[in-house]
C-alpha cells in the first residue's frame, strides 16, 4: 500500500521537531525496556517477589504494546496522530509515577501495563506520522533513523542502569530518568500542527482478512511469536541470569543492543545480499548458538556469547515486518501491525513461564545444596537452556520456509519492504 502526496497541508509542518520528538518518545520505550530490566533484581528483593511474578509484572509491558499498537493503527486515519500521543503520554507518565511510588505487586502489575499502552501508542502514532511528513528515500531513511532508537535507546539505558547502579542509586532513582525523555518528547510535540494523513489507495479490511489467511502469512504469524521471545526473553532478565556469571549483565544488554543498532543500519545490504529467507534462517541458527554459549560460559566468554547472540537476533523484527509486506503485500499495514502485535503478544505470554523456569531450577538447585553465587549461576545456565529451544524450533522452521519459498515469486518492490523495516 503506497500513499498518494497530496503536497498540501503538510507543507509548513514542523518536522524537525515532530521527528524529534517521535525519537524522544522511542527512546521512553526502550528506557522502559533496559532500565526495568536492570532494576529487575531490586523489584523482587523490594517487595518480595517470585521470578514467575515478576515475569507476570514483565508480560504487562508486552500486553499493552500490541492492544495499543493495532487499536491505534486501526483508527489512526480517524482520530490523527496528536490524539494517540496524547493518550501515550498520559500512560508513559502515569505508569512510570505508580512504578515509583508502588506499594506492592498490584501497582506494579497495573503501572507496567501502563507503559506498554503508551509504547504501542507510540509504535501506531509515530510510523505512519513519518511516512506522512517526507517521501520517497528521504522517508525511507527517516524511518530507518527513527527505528534505530529503539535498540539505541536500550544501549543509553542499560549503561545508564549500570553506572546508576554502581554508585548504589535506588531503583526508584533509576526509573525517575525514563521521565527525561517522556517530558522531552512532550515539549516537541507541544502546540504543534501534527501532518494530516495522506489518502491512501488502500485495500478493504475484507481483503486484508482474506491474504492473513494465506499460508506464508500464517507461518510468519507462529514464528513471529518465537523470534520475539528469542529477541526480548534473554534480554529482560539478563540481570537475573546472568548475573552471577562473572560478567556485568547490563553491560551485556548495551553491548547486544549496540550490534543491534549497527546491525539494523545496515540491514539493506545484508537482506541483498543473503535474502529475507536466508537472513532469517542464519539469525537463527546464531542466536541459538549464543544461548547456548551463554548457558555455558562464564567471565569474559560472556562477551563473545552477547556479540554472536546479538548477530542472531537483530534483523528477527524488521525481517519478519518486511517478509509480511514482500510475500504478503495485500495484508497491508494492517497485516503487519497484527504480526507485530503477535510478537509482543507471545513475549508476554513467554515471561511468566520463563519466570516459572527460573523458580523450579533454582529451587531444585537449592536441594542439591547449592547456595550463593554457584546457585544462581546453575539457575541461570539452567533457565537458559530452556530458552534455546525458541531458536532451535525456528532453524528447522524456517529451513522449510527457505525450501518453501526459493522459487516462490513475491509482489513488493524493495522500497516497500525496506518501509516495514523495524
């Protein structure tokens, strides 16, 4: 689906400031991300929690995004992108608030909640305001700058968790600075005129409907779902299995981000060079071998497994979003904002569970008589190989999509695949 430039009324826009602020408010996604993920520990130690607990408090984040983000792409063309960022900060802010003055796991699970709200807010606003501001290549590359914020995002976060960490700031300090970029991407957006969307030679919601029935759809449909939690189980508890294993667990989640960032930069030339089919089977196959090593591995060794688990995981989301509008093009944005719902979706669903796994191994751990850092060491190692099968399911998965789709003739050209890039 490609939309028409009516040239008009965009013309005196501000799109510095509105692609700022869009940026700002990507960045209050990932903070929320990297930093809850670093103040993991201190949430369970504070109010007493159980792993599978706060994995439910961890699932609230991933079940907000995709209701907001597929509610908000459905009715973007009605009510206009300041009405959704305006809900978004409204949720970024109180969520953020209740998490800081939380009195127990309730609050906690309702403020998380909340931040996923004002993420998949985000994710449905900011997309389609891009795509409406600039055109042709320039909009490619401001779509590509803009996503890049999110991995980016989460490296700035981690870093700043780990040096908040050291000089012993409390968690509660720590989610005072998401409020940075929340009020940032406030001022941008601030009295001013947001673009009017432009009239899109769109399909109906029937034939949208009728291809996400077709069978390349449906597949991309279940492996999304185990390409998210390969990309964001590992990361959102690295500092609980990781931690004990003598490298420093934030500093492993900025490095995997940091690739990442890099990694999607070039994601073009790669996709080129080796296909979407290709790219998705070898992302795969390394991201298994970097569970794997991280499951395995201790001191430095960690380091190495964080840059090739970061190779694996990296082009997962943009790949998949762009598998759906080259393979899939008349499911159009619609289809590809349900894939991506389904994605964080399955996170959501996924983080109880691994919770759940980090529970029992560390209990039977317990029982053989382990204690203090060999416990958690054997725990985390433990958990981690159950999180390998993701990965392990998806190299025979999409060995087959690679068979299945060798000769298989797509409809998109590359400048629409490279629009879905995440």
């Amino acid at each position: 689906m490609k939309p028409t430039n009516t040239g008009q009324s965009n013309a005196n826009i501000n799109k510095s400031a509105l692609f700022n602020g869009s940026c700002f408010a990507l960045i209050t996604t990932a903070f929320t991300f990297s930093i809850r993920a670093g103040i993991l520990p201190q949430l369970g130690e504070s109010f007493g929690l159980t792993a599978e607990q706060l994995g439910f408090i961890n699932s609230m984040w991933f079940l907000g995004f995709p209701i907001s983000m597929i509610l908000g792409g459905i009715f973007y063309h009605t009510i206009g992108p300041k009405t959704i960022m305006t809900v978004a900060f409204f949720c970024h802010t109180a969520g953020i608030l209740l998490t800081i003055f939380a009195g127990g796991y309730n609050t906690l699970l309702i403020s998380t909640l909340l931040i996923g709200v004002g993420n998949g807010c985000t994710e449905a606003a900011c997309n389609p305001m891009i795509a409406d501001m600039y055109s042709g290549v320039t909009m490619q590359k401001m779509l590509g700058r803009f996503h890049m914020w999110f991995p980016g995002g989460i490296l700035v976060g981690s870093l700043i968790s780990f040096f908040m960490t050291k000089m012993g700031a409390s968690w509660q300090a720590q989610m005072w600075v998401t409020m940075i970029p929340t009020v940032a991407y406030a001022v941008l957006f601030f009295g001013k005129t947001f673009p009017k969307s432009h009239v899109a030679e769109a399909t109906s919601f029937k034939e949208n409907f009728k291809a996400m029935g077709s069978p390349v759809y449906i597949f991309l449909f279940c492996c999304m779902a185990l390409t998210a939690i390969t990309e964001f189980g590992p990361s959102q508890w690295v500092s609980i299995v990781l931690g004990a294993s003598g490298a420093n667990a934030m500093l492993i989640l900025a490095l995997t981000n940091g690739i990442s960032a890099v990694g999607r930069f070039f994601a073009g030339p790669v996709v080129g060079r080796l296909g979407q089919t290709g790219v998705l089977l070898m992302g795969a196959i390394l991201a298994t071998i970097g569970i794997y090593l991280f499951s395995s591995v201790t001191g430095p060794m960690a380091y190495v497994a964080a840059i090739v688990y970061a190779l694996g995981i990296c082009y997962f989301w943009p790949v998949m979003i762009g598998s759906v509008a080259h393979r899939v093009p008349r499911s159009s944005a619609l289809g590809m904002s349900i894939v991506g719902g389904v994605g964080m979706f399955s996170t959501s669903i996924f983080q109880p569970i691994i919770g759940g796994w980090i529970d029992s191994a560390r209990a039977a751990n317990t029982a053989k008589g382990l204690s203090g850092t060999a416990l958690e060491l054997a725990t985390g190692q433990q958990s981690l190989i159950k999180m390998m099968t993701f990965p392990a399911i998806l190299i025979v998965a999409f060995i087959i999509f690679f068979i299945w789709q060798k000769n298989a003739k797509t409809e998109a050209t590359e400048s629409e695949m490279t629009m879905a890039v995440h």
